[in-house]
C-alpha cells in the first residue's frame, strides 16, 4: 500500500476517534480506498498544476480524503463524487497556493513536460520538442486561472458540467474558456 495512503488511513482512524465518530465500516473503508486507487494520480496532478511542490499536492489531496471520509461517513449525498473531490481539492489546492510567500511554485511545474515525449529523441528532435514546450507552457500560463483550471481539469478527462460545478462557473462559460484556451495553444502550435 502507498505510504501516503497508509499515512492518510491511519490518520482518518485518528480524526474519527477524536470527533468522537463511530468507527468506519469496511464498507465505508474499501469505498474510500477504492476511490483513492482511481482518482489519487489526477488529483495529485491537479493539484500541482495550481503550482504547487508534489508535497504540497501530496498534503492536499490529504486533507481532500480527510473531507471525503467526513462526507460518506455523515451519510450525506453520494451522486457525482468525483466533481465533489475534484471540488475540494480545487479549493485546497486555492487555500494552499495562497498561503506560500513566495511564487517560486512555478520552477517545478516549467520542469514537467506538457506531454508525454520519445524517450530516445535525437539532438534535434529534443532541442525542438524543449522549444515546443517552453511555447506552449507559456501560452498555458498566460492564460486566466479559470481558462487554466478549465483545461487541466478537461485534460483529467472531466465532462464540462463536472468542470463548470468544480470551477464554480456556468457551462457556456467553460465551453468558451476551452474553446478559446485550445484556439490559443493551436495558433501557437502552428507557428
């Protein structure tokens, strides 16, 4: 079992007993973990795309199960779950960024490829992949928050009615956000 998650476990056990909580059914448990498998990478990834350190993103996501713990525990609402956790860990996400002194986030984000890339290119092939990325990422960071947030959460292959209640947002606005954000990447693309 991953260590975070191991960590995030014992630490749900830990907040129950100090609310005072009845304890989770192994129900409740393998609900909560089953979840964790599908949906802890692309949360991660959210997460450090606001351009946070991946501990940082590790901590969010965190405190993301903690709230969704809570959430299935009290027996509120299950519909759409996955909106709901990528809800809070935009909010999370939003708190945490908020709370760093400095904006020196950016460094570790400029170091992740956008894509997947060959792991053999040649010289060339490289050096013209490294160009290609710089152009998009700053097109990607020029964008507004909103047009940001809209296309790495469509990237995570979100529906535009889970990004539009994520973002808080109406639908038409994330169609135009995406529309518009990809007519940027792709005018870019094309130079």
């Amino acid at each position: 079992m991953d260590l975070l998650l191991a960590n995030s476990v014992a630490e749900l056990s830990a907040i129950t007993e100090d609310l005072g909580a009845k304890e989770a059914t192994p129900l409740l448990e393998d609900e909560l973990l089953a979840m964790y498998d599908d949906l802890w990478r692309p949360l991660l990834r959210y997460a450090v795309s606001f351009g946070l350190p991946v501990q940082d993103g590790e901590d969010v996501i965190q405190e993301t199960f903690l709230a969704l713990f809570r959430h299935l525990q009290s027996g509120r609402p299950r519909q759409n779950l996955r909106s709901w956790v990528f809800r809070v860990t935009h909010n999370q996400a939003l708190k945490r960024r908020m709370q760093q002194k400095s904006e020196i986030w950016l460094a570790e984000a400029e170091e992740r490829p956008l894509v997947d890339c060959d792991p053999a290119p040649g010289p060339e092939g490289s050096l013209l992949f490294r160009e290609r990325q710089d152009r998009l990422r700053r097109v990607v960071q020029a964008l507004s928050t909103n047009d940001q947030a809209c296309l790495r959460l469509r990237a995570e292959g979100l529906r535009y009615r889970e990004i539009a209640e994520i973002v808080g947002i109406s639908l038409g606005s994330v169609s135009n956000s995406l529309s518009r954000s990809l007519e940027r990447l792709e005018r870019m693309d094309r130079r």
